[in-house]
C-alpha cells in the first residue's frame, strides 16, 4: 500500500472529509485529493497530517521506507563488489572509479535539483498541479435568473458545469444573470451560484419565483431589492417564493 493509499485510509479511519482534513492542514480540498493519489505532501504538511490522524510518520511511510532499504546493497553484495574491484588490474581500477565518479555527480546534482524545487514550491505556498485538480460537476439552471423585468420560469436542467475550482460550499446549482437591475453587485451574463432553500435571512441576496417568473433580488423587509437605483422595490406577495440564496459569482477562475 502506498503513501496515498494510506493517507486515505487513516482520513477515512478518522471519520474526516477531504475538505475537513484540508481546513485542519490549511490547503484546498483538491490538494487533499492529490496526497491520495499522487501527489507528496512535504515534510511539515505529512507531520500535520499524521498528527490530525492519529496515526505515525512510520505508519504512513512504511512502503516507501522498505522500498528504500530494499536499495541498499546488503553486507553479503558490499563485500562480492569489494572482491571484485580488488581482482582488477590498475586500467579496471581506472575506469571504474571514473564512472563511479560521473554516476555520482549527476546523482548529487539530481538531489540538489529535487530539494531546490521542493524549497521553491514551500515558498511560493501550496501549489496545485492542474492536471491533478479533481473536476466539479454543478447543474446549470436552464433559465435565466432576471434582473430586470421578469424571466419565464423553466424545469430543466440542460448542462452541467464542469470547474476545476471547488464551489462555494452548499452550491446546489448554477444560474445566469440576465437583466441589469442589480448592478453594479450582478451585471448581465454573470454566472452565479445558488443554494436551494425556501427562506434567506433579510438583507441576502436570493433566487425569487413570482407569477411565473424568476428573478435575482435582496430581500428587504417586505419588498424584494434592486441594486441599480433606476429600478423600484417589489412588494412582497403571497405568490413569491425564494428557491435559492445566491452565493457569490461563478467567474472565470472557475474554468479550464
């Protein structure tokens, strides 16, 4: 069982998520995933996770450790080599110890290269490897959330969003903006995420079903809000009903 197998099976073993374990290490969900696939935590980052885990260094290392002494030469083959530079004659001597001293240098030169890339990516912060990122699968709404005069409200859900960054936790769909009435917060075309839920506090930002249309507003007390001054509050009425609260926008970022 590997270092990522392992990561993986103490985090279960402990009952934490991905997102909990990287909250507790301060990384990104998508980070976690890497360690238990295939990418290596450093140093700092294994001992904090073996500690949250309850587990040893060793525990988690054991794989990679043996595999390490399985590279070492045994007594037994040091002293076969030792006999056998000692039969050589002083051209055999020669030659050897030149290519011992070649294979060292690139060796040692490989280390230092490894250790100055590793020290890089510690000073720049916990870099992620897009080609590891875990891809987001969210539905996109497949009407329009209006900022204007109204939408005519639809069911389906044509499209799935695929983010390479994680949403907004508690992300239950995707919708688009389409209207300018609550600029400058929202403008026309924006793609924002959205919680499904049938209350929002006063004073958030919420997706709105009324007379068959649908609608992005701030709730207030009693009306429903516009941000561009040019448009007037609505009157809450028996016919309004929140679908969602709006989470923030789904920019660019968010995509390949």
């Amino acid at each position: 069982m590997s270092l990522h197998d392992r990561i993986k099976e103490a985090r279960k073993s402990k009952g934490i998520t991905q997102t909990e374990l990287g909250d507790l290490i301060g990384v990104a969900k998508t980070t976690v995933a890497g360690y238990e696939k295939s990418r290596e935590p450093t140093a700092a980052q294994l001992g904090a996770i073996a500690d949250i885990l309850d587990v040893d260094v060793t525990f988690l290392l054991q794989d990679e450790i043996k595999q390490r002494h399985d590279l070492r030469a045994t007594p037994q083959e040091m002293e076969t080599l030792v006999k056998k530079y000692r039969l050589l004659d002083p051209y055999g001597k020669e030659a050897v110890d030149g290519v011992l001293d070649v294979e060292s240098r690139r060796c040692e030169a490989a280390r230092a290269a490894a250790l100055q890339k590793e020290r890089g990516q510690m000073e720049a912060g916990d870099l992620i490897d897009f080609e590891e990122v875990i891809r987001f699968s969210v539905p996109g709404y497949s009407t329009p959330l209006s900022a204007g005069t109204g939408q005519e409200a639809g069911q389906e859900y044509p499209e799935n969003y695929k983010l390479i960054k994680e949403p907004p936790r508690g992300t239950s769909f995707i919708a688009r903006v389409s209207g300018i009435s609550m600029e400058p917060t929202y403008h026309d075309s924006d793609l924002v995420f959205v919680h499904a839920t049938e209350e929002i506090p006063v004073g958030h930002i919420g997706a709105f079903y009324m007379a068959g249309q649908q609608w992005i507003k701030e709730l207030g007390d009693g009306v429903l809000i516009s941000h561009n001054p040019g448009y007037d509050p609505i009157p809450m009425r028996d016919d309004i009903r929140c679908q969602g609260l709006v989470l923030g926008v789904c920019d660019e970022s968010y995509f390949e």
